[in-house]
C-alpha cells in the first residue's frame, strides 16, 4: 500500500482527514449559532483548532484502521453540543445543523476537485508533475476529495452518534423516536458489527459496500469537473506560453 511505503503520503492522508473533520464540526457549530443556538460558541466549538473538535477514537484511530485496511475513510469528531431548545424553528433548525457537517464535506470535496484541475493544468504546462511537491500535491488534493465523500457518507449514517441519526429524528413521529430510542441505546455494538465483526469475521462489510459503491459514482463525477478544468486550464496556460 502507497502510504505504507512512503510516510509522506501518510502524513498527507492524515491531514485531509483532519482538515475535512474540523470543517465539518466548524459547519454544524455555525449553523447551529445561525439558527439562534449559541451553546456550541461558549464551549469554543466555532474555530479551526484541531484540539477543540477531535475524538481520539473516531479521528484518529478509526480513520488509521480505515486506511490500512481499505476502503472508504470512517472517521467522526467529538459532537457539537447545542440546545434544541434555542433553536428559532426548532424541528426544521435540527436537521439543518445536522445536515450542514455533511454538506459541508461534500463542499469541500467540490473545491478540491476544481483545484485539482487547476494543479494537474499547472503540473503539466510547467513541468512539475513528476516533482515532489507536485506529485504531493495532487496526491493531497485526490485524497481531500475522497476523504471528503468518504466522511459524508459515513457520517450520514442513521445511527448515533453519527449525523444521518441526528438528521431523521426530528422528522420522525413519537412512535418513531421511540424506537429510535430504543436503537441508541444499543448504538455502539451495533456500530462494532458494522464496522469491525462483519468484515473481519464474515467478511461483509456493509458499510464499506455502502461508501464504496454510492461514493463511486459522486467521485466520478467530481473528477469529470476536475477533467474539464484540467482541460480548460491548460487551453488558457499554453495560450499564453
């Protein structure tokens, strides 16, 4: 595996999975402050600092294991905490905040594949591309797309404590949040079987056939836009060489 033969590539994978993470924590804690909610702000959930949104097992363990073992990246950070109860519109305001940690990666993973583009124009039309800072760059810039569609899909999930159980719950009828109830409190082994039992013992693993295949296809298509602007950088590059 490329990461295990050269530690830079290692280093490069882990900072697109921190990046990614503290973007999608700094989303929900702004939507959520947006929303009238200022819980998030006073626990200082509304910044870039790694240290302030981290989860030892869920940004650093799972995400390593994740990429010795293959497939997509899993990873989540230490919740946003916030009060429902703030909230100007309370059961649409919920699935906002819930929803804007995912659709901020996928916004990232949007820009990376532009950037691409203008990297790969820029590598080629100087000569670069075979370069170290190059190649790491585009290497760092494949990986923060990747990571990015890797992260919302996991975390939209419907199990807690990952979003997709924060985005259905509101929308969910008392007989529904009961048994939704019911489901959280067995939460973590069934996030264990998931994630860990099925693969490594019977060798299905659900959750990676799941980011895999869906993730495919919105990759593909984030790297036809990163091909027509590669395309239409170059044009213009060599335009003016």
């Amino acid at each position: 595996m490329r990461i295990l033969q050269n530690p830079l590539y290692l280093l490069l994978q882990i900072a697109a999975v921190v990046i990614a993470l503290v973007v999608h924590e700094l989303s929900h804690a702004v939507i959520a402050l947006a929303c009238g909610d200022t819980t998030a702000k006073d626990a200082g959930r509304i910044t870039l600092n790694p240290a302030a949104h981290l989860d030892p097992f869920g940004s650093v363990v799972l995400p390593l294991l994740s990429m010795f073992i293959g497939g997509g990246i899993l990873a989540f950070a230490k919740p946003v905490p916030y009060n429902p109860g703030n909230l100007k519109h309370r059961k649409r305001d919920e699935v906002l905040v819930a929803l804007a940690g995912p659709a901020s990666n996928l916004l990232q993973a949007g820009i990376a594949a532009v950037l691409l583009g203008i990297c790969v124009a820029f590598a080629y039309a100087f000569g670069w591309y075979n370069t170290v800072a190059g190649s790491a760059l585009i290497y760092f810039m494949t990986n923060y797309l990747v990571v990015n569609i890797s992260l919302m899909l996991f975390n939209l999930i419907p199990l807690p404590p990952l979003d997709g159980s924060a985005i259905i719950f509101p929308l969910l009828n008392k007989k529904g949040q009961a048994v939704y109830y019911d489901i959280q409190s067995k939460a973590l082994p069934i996030f264990l079987l998931a994630v860990y039992i099925l693969p490594s013992v019977l060798h299905i693993d659900l959750i990676g056939m799941y980011i895999q295949g869906v993730g495919g296809v919105v990759i593909d298509w984030l790297f036809q836009l990163t091909f027509a602007i590669q395309d239409m950088m170059y044009v213009l590059l060599m335009g003016g060489l």
